[in-house]
C-alpha cells in the first residue's frame, strides 16, 4: 500500500492532459481565483500542477522568477485557497477564469507559465484568449494523451483518495481549501486523466513563442514533445533556417515530478524561463 500511495502521489500531480468537459466553459460560473503578486516588471502568470499550491509547486523557483516579472502566482480551480465549482475541471474553463482575473487586475497581456495540468491551462489561454499572451513556458504539458508514457492511465484507473492518507498534499488541501473534499477533487482529476484528447494541431494557432521543458523521463514522451515543438513552428537547422520562433528544453535524468523536486533543476528552468520570455522574439 505504501508503494501504491507514492506513485499514486506522483501519478496525480502529474496532470498534464485534460479533454472539454461536459459543460463548456461559457456555462461555468466564474471563480474568485487566489492570487499572491511578487517582483516588478512585465507580467508573468504562474499556473501550478495538479494537487499543487503557490508554494508547493513554486517554491524553489519564485525568487529568481521574481528577480525580472512581476509574477502573478494563481490557485486554479480546487486548489489551495480557490473554491470549487460544481462542473469538473477542463483546461478551457480555467483558461477563462485566468482570463477575469487578468481583466480584474487591469493586465492587458501577460506571459504565462505553467507546469503540467498549469501548462496546459497556459496553452488554452493562448488558444482561447490570444490578445491576452504574451509568451508562454510550458513545462511537462502535453496537447495530447497519445502523447504520455505507456501505462499511464492503466495506472491511474487504480487510483483512490485512500492512497494519498498521510501525504503532506492532503494536509495542506485540508488546511487551504474553502470547503475541502479531497475525495471528490481526486475523482474530477482521475476522470480528466482518462479522458481521450487531442488538440496537437490546434498549436498551430498559436503565434506566441511558446518555450517547452520537460525531463528525458517525463511522462509526456521525446516524441510527442517533438511533434508539439513542431506544430508551434518549431524547425530544424537554425544556421540555415534561422532561430526558431518556438523553443525546446530537455532536461536529462529527469523525471516529470523530478523538474520541481530538484531545486537546482527548478532553478535551471526559472533562469532559463527569464532569459526566453527577456529575448526578442525571432523576426
């Protein structure tokens, strides 16, 4: 049971897929989403991973994010300080409530960066709201579920709230959430996690420079990260081509959960977030 509890934790924050639900987002009611302002600069939004807080998913590499955005830290849908709805979760939904509140602090465009079921959200907005982004660092999201590691939903079939008893996430979602119901967010979660989708060439839309990093052992494959960088205009042979408007960062020996647990990995892709969203974009 212990060993099932661990990988059910990492299974979980792994969240890097999600289809529409049911009901669309133009139905949803729209969220009072926390929200912690650090630095000064251009805007940069900070959309965690799934079961994630501000400081659980951000605390190694806040500081030097700050050091150069003004960096709006958000809680999603469910998580840490944000209330629930009662529809499930789907990354158009919450793209739109990042967009109110975007409009209710007066950002007319801000980049935005995202970690797993964060970078898809990240991704949305972009889709959803492109006069709103700016540029995009997508770390460890994927634009479709054929694109994750084999097994994977096998996996998180099996996957109960039990499984989670004792683990550091559950006490602080009881400790910050407005009406905590742990078993419930794990079911809207696991739902999503098995859902088909795929919306690889919808990237094509996207005109922002997007950054994408993931670890050579994410759940999200080589392949499909491959297939993403090249639907958002990614190419090959910059000394002939020239640079490339999107980017793609690869860390090596390193896992999906292992980006954020590592804080010198977590530190290397906030420097290298800094420098992306500081270059001018290639003409």
């Amino acid at each position: 049971m212990k060993t099932l509890a661990i990988a059910g934790t990492a299974l979980l924050a792994l969240i890097s897929t999600i289809a529409p639900s049911a009901v669309s987002a133009g139905e949803a009611v729209p969220l009072e989403l926390h929200h912690q302002i650090h630095g000064e600069g251009a805007p940069l939004v900070l959309l965690h991973g799934a079961f994630m807080t501000i400081e659980t998913n951000w605390a190694t590499s806040l500081g030097e994010l700050a050091r150069s955005n003004k960096v709006i830290a958000v809680e999603l849908q469910g998580h840490g300080r944000t209330a629930d709805r009662d529809e499930g979760l789907s990354y158009e939904t919450m793209a739109d409530d990042v967009a109110g509140l975007l409009d209710k602090l007066g950002v007319a465009k801000a980049s935005v960066m995202g970690y797993s079921k964060g970078g898809n959200v990240a991704l949305q907005l972009a889709l959803r709201h492109p006069a709103r982004v700016d540029r995009i660092v997508a770390v460890s999201a994927a634009a479709s579920d054929k694109g994750l590691a084999p097994g994977h939903k096998e996996m998180v079939q099996h996957l109960t709230a039990d499984m989670f008893t004792g683990a550091p996430m559950v006490a602080e979602y009881q400790k910050l959430a407005p009406k905590p119901d742990f078993p419930a967010l794990v079911e809207k979660v696991k739902q999503l996690e098995l859902t088909p989708f795929d919306w690889t060439a919808d990237l094509a839309r996207i005109a922002q420079p997007v950054l994408l990093v993931a670890g050579d052992a994410d759940v999200v494959t080589l392949g499909h990260l491959a297939e993403m960088h090249a639907a958002l205009s990614g190419h090959a042979n910059g000394d002939v081509n020239g640079p490339s408007r999107s980017q793609l960062m690869v860390l090596s020996d390193t896992t999906h959960m292992g980006i954020l647990a590592d804080p010198a990995k977590a530190q290397q892709v906030a420097v290298a977030a800094n420098a992306f969203l500081g270059t001018p974009a290639p003409k």
